[in-house]
C-alpha cells in the first residue's frame, strides 16, 4: 500500500477494511485501485490535491474523464462507489464533516440479462469430461460443484479439505464479508469428491486446501476461468462462459422446478432477496408455460 502523504487516509481505509470489516484480499485491491486512480488523477489535475478534501464539481470532472474515455457506465459506478464507502469511512472516523457525494446519482446502466447455459450443455460437458488422470478428476468436480452449489469462483478457490462433511454430505464456503454458511452435497458428487481425494493425496497431502494444480499448489482465478472457459466453449455458442454462469444457471434450473426464492437466496449466500431477484427473470419462460398450462381461460394447444 502506498505511504506517501495523498494516500494516507486511502491506506487508514484499506486497513480499516481488512481489520475491521474483514473484507477479501481481492476486494481491498480493487478499492485500492480505485482510490489510487482518482488520486492520481487529483495529482495531474488539481495539484497533488489529496482525495480526502475535494469538492464534487472536482470529482464530476473525473467521471466525465472516464466517460470520454470509454469506460462503461456499470465500471464507472463502481468506481464511484468505493469512493462513497471512502468519504463514509472519513465522516465516521471525524476526518470530514460531510461526503461530497452525498447527492450524487448513479450514472444509468442498462441491464444485462445473463442467458444462463441450458441443462444439456451443462450435461453435455459433464458426459464428455474424461476422469482418468488428476486433473480431469480436478476439473470434473469443480464444473459438479459449481452446478450443484451455485458457489463463487473465490468460494471454490478457498474450501479446505476440513471444509468437506461426508457424514452430513455439505461443504462449508466462506463467502463475501466473510460470512459462512454451509450448502448440501449431491451423492454424485460426493462420489467425485472420494475419487478426486485419492488422487489428490498422491499429489500432495500437507495443503489444506481442496483443489490443487497437479504441481500440489493452490489453484488459483485465471484456472479456474480457463478450465470453465474451455470446456463450455466446446458445447455452447454463449457469449459469456464463466463460472459466475454455471452460479447464474444453478439459480434460474432450481427457480424453474419450482424452488422457493428464498431458499436460493440461503444457498447462493445473498444478503438481500433482491439479488436473488434478478435470477427470476430468466425463469420467466418456465413461468408463462406452467401459467398457460395451468390458467383456466388459457388456450390451451
């Protein structure tokens, strides 16, 4: 973290964040990066002015700047964002009196409806993932644990093999802010997790982590996406083949055979139903056909 005087307060808030609210490493980089880049900004254009003592018509230049340069509104609002939790944290700890942003508005983002994969794609890869060495095993049980919990990629990433309970058949994830909570296990992928443990061993047996490269080391973000990637570009046509997809198409499969909403919102680690919310809309198409089924002045074919 950077020590020089500008970025003082940003290092009392990015410790304040880590200490304190006990966010991820990958959270605090990214509010890092944001702040240090508005900073930096606050350097070239206001003369080395720190971010902790300017006005909103100086903060209004700086989202234009990033509008003439193309960046996307949704991008921007983050950015902005992590200012706001910045100027929050300033007012709480009595370093300001007011945020500049008190009445800023969010720049208008259209929404993305996420097409999530189908079940047969999710199938098609399942069938076609060869188990015979480690890291097809590996890569099979991550594609069946992504589909049948909805976790996060970090989540995956970071289960400990302590994580794992076979007697009760669930696995504990650590999700956002810290919070844990505990999804059921498929028999079927209990069954993966038994093969994968055997072979895992002859790989490494001291890291408590789960998931390993075949050199007995963590795995980490771009593996994850390239294993993902990979195999679902084989079977779909689908713009977007991550592993926040699978998440999105374990959501909008269980909405559709009738699971309730808040049970989702409980196994997807959502703080608020309005998040879960948005998995509704791609259940739509299920809706209206059990609606024209079921609706007595329906015409039914």
């Amino acid at each position: 973290m950077c020590t020089n005087g500008f970025f003082m307060p940003i290092t009392s808030f990015l410790n304040y964040l880590s200490l304190e609210k006990k966010y991820s490493h990958h959270t605090i980089t990214a509010y890092q990066n944001d702040l240090n880049t508005f900073q930096l900004f606050c350097n070239l254009e206001y003369g080395n002015e720190s971010i902790a003592t300017v006005n909103y018509a100086q903060i209004r230049h700086w989202i234009v700047s990033l509008v003439n340069s193309k960046i996307s509104n949704r991008t921007i609002n983050r950015k902005v964002s992590s200012l706001k939790s910045f100027y929050k944290f300033l007012q709480k700890t009595k370093q300001i009196e007011a945020s500049p942003l008190v009445k800023h508005q969010a720049l208008k983002v259209l929404k993305q409806v996420q097409v999530p994969f189908s079940e047969k794609e999710i199938f098609n890869v399942l069938d076609a993932l060869d188990d015979g060495d480690f890291e097809s095993v590996r890569n099979k049980l991550m594609v069946e644990l992504f589909y049948s919990t909805g976790m996060r990629r970090n989540e995956l990433i970071n289960i400990k093999i302590t994580d794992i309970d076979y007697v009760n058949e669930t696995v504990k994830v650590l999700g956002k802010r810290n919070k844990e909570r505990f999804i059921p296990l498929l028999k079927t992928v209990k069954e993966s997790l038994l093969k994968y443990g055997v072979m895992r061993e002859e790989v490494a047996i001291s890291s408590p982590y789960l998931f390993l490269t075949k050199n007995g080391k963590k795995i980490y973000d771009t593996l994850v996406y390239r294993v993902i990637n990979n195999y679902f570009s084989a079977v779909s046509s689908k713009v977007k083949k991550s592993p926040h997809v699978i998440r999105h198409s374990f959501a909008t499969h269980l909405l559709n055979e009738g699971a309730d909403l808040n049970a989702v919102k409980e196994l997807l680690g959502h703080s608020s139903l309005a998040s879960t919310q948005i998995y509704t809309h791609s259940s739509l198409g299920k809706l209206k056909e059990v609606y024209n089924q079921a609706h007595p002045r329906s015409q039914k074919n």
